[in-house]
C-alpha cells in the first residue's frame, strides 16, 4: 500500500514538474502586454429562420448584448484568439402552418410564435489586425459564438402565452458562425475605443419542435461598442 501511494504522488508530481516547464519556456515569449480586456455593449437585430415548409419565419426583434470580451495576443498585437463572456437578448418569431404541442398545450395550425432569449454567450475568433495608422487599427475576425440558454418567454399570437417562461422549447445550446470587423482607436496609456459590425450565424437547431422536424437557426447582427483596458 504505501509503495502504490508513493508511485501516485511521484507520478503526480513529474506531470506537476512537466507542467512548470512548459510555462516557463512560453513565458519569455508573453514578457511584454499579452492580452486586451473590453468592456462591450451590443445593440443588435435577431431573427430566426427554418428549413420547415410547415414554418415561416416572422419579424425580427431588437435586443442587446453587455459583457467582457479578452484579445489574447500570438506572439504578436496583429493576430490575436478573441475569447469573452456576455449576455444577450435576442429572438423571433416563426408561424407555424400546422398543429403542434408547445408549452404543455396544443398550438393550432397558423398560430404565430414570438421567442424572446437571454443567451449567455461566448465568443472564439481569430482576430486580424492591421499596424496603426495615425492611431487607428482596422481588424476582421472570424470563428464561432457559443450560446447557452438561460431563459426563454413566448408570445403567441392567441391569448394561450404572454411573454410566458417556457422551459422545454428552446435548446440550452446552440453553435453559429462569427464574423466581424471594425477599428480600434489609441487613446494612448493603452486604452482605445472600439466600434465595429459582427454577423453570427447559428448553423445548430435552436428550437425543439415535437410536431415538425425542422432545423431552426438564430441569426444576429450587433454594433458592437467597447473600451479597451
């Protein structure tokens, strides 16, 4: 017995030992600044899409997106993993053209459906920067947003639900495409304001539909603005 235990913590503390290495070797090459921090604030459009011919997509909600968002830098300040934590409101409205169960009751065909969602989302993108130029830098991103739901109300359009929790009609997570760009300005002791456009593009089903087999996809446009620490 005591021979296994001294093997375990020999064993542990080689991986230990390993682990100190490697981050003292990549250290020296992050000895300079090695990540930005912003504090954004998004207004943006939503709307939701599916590849139903039993569902037609509604109008599009306004919503908003607050958090933090973290540049990582690649041993450079021109490319960088964009990676955050923020929370959205986003949504739409889908008509569905024939019956289904939503909420614990039966929907009638023709019955129109507004979702309203607070998404927690986080961000991974490979940000490219351009130099600075009279203390301005131009940056296009690209790569994925995460979705993770924390809370969904929905409108019908009979009197059945009025922006009402629902609970089983909408994933807990979803996955899109993230692509942006915009422009950074210096306001020099390293903090600039940032302003820019960010297209995400949910390419994983985001409702969860009993009576119709479809993929419903949400998609978001945002300006996004932020400060830079």
């Amino acid at each position: 017995m005591s021979g296994t235990t001294k093997f375990k913590i020999s064993g542990n503390m080689k991986k230990l030992m390993l682990v100190l290495i490697l981050f003292s070797a990549i250290t020296p090459s992050y000895s300079q600044k090695r990540f930005d921090l912003t504090f954004i604030a998004s207004p943006q459009v939503s709307w939701m899409t599916s590849d139903s011919k039993f569902i037609d997509e509604g109008k599009s909600h306004l919503g908003y997106g607050y958090g933090v968002e973290g540049d990582i830098f690649m041993h450079s300040d021109t490319y960088l993993i964009v990676t955050g934590m923020t929370v959205s409101t986003m949504g739409g409205s889908l008509t569905y053209n024939k019956a289904i169960p939503f909420g614990g009751t039966l929907l009638p065909a023709g019955t129109k459906v507004d979702y309203y969602l607070t998404n927690l989302e986080f961000p991974l993108a490979l940000k490219m920067r351009t130099r600075d130029f009279n203390r301005m830098r131009f940056y296009a991103q690209f790569g994925l947003t995460n979705w993770f739901n924390l809370k969904t109300k929905a409108t019908t359009s009979n009197p059945r639900f009025e922006k009402q929790a629902v609970r089983n009609e909408i994933r807990f997570y979803t996955i899109g495409l993230n692509i942006g760009a915009g422009l950074e300005y210096e306001l020099g002791h390293g903090n600039a304001i940032t302003g820019g456009l960010v297209y995400s593009d949910g390419f994983s089903d985001t409702t969860v539909n009993a009576g119709v087999k479809d993929v419903t996809t949400l998609n978001v446009i945002r300006f996004r603005l932020g400060f830079i620490f």
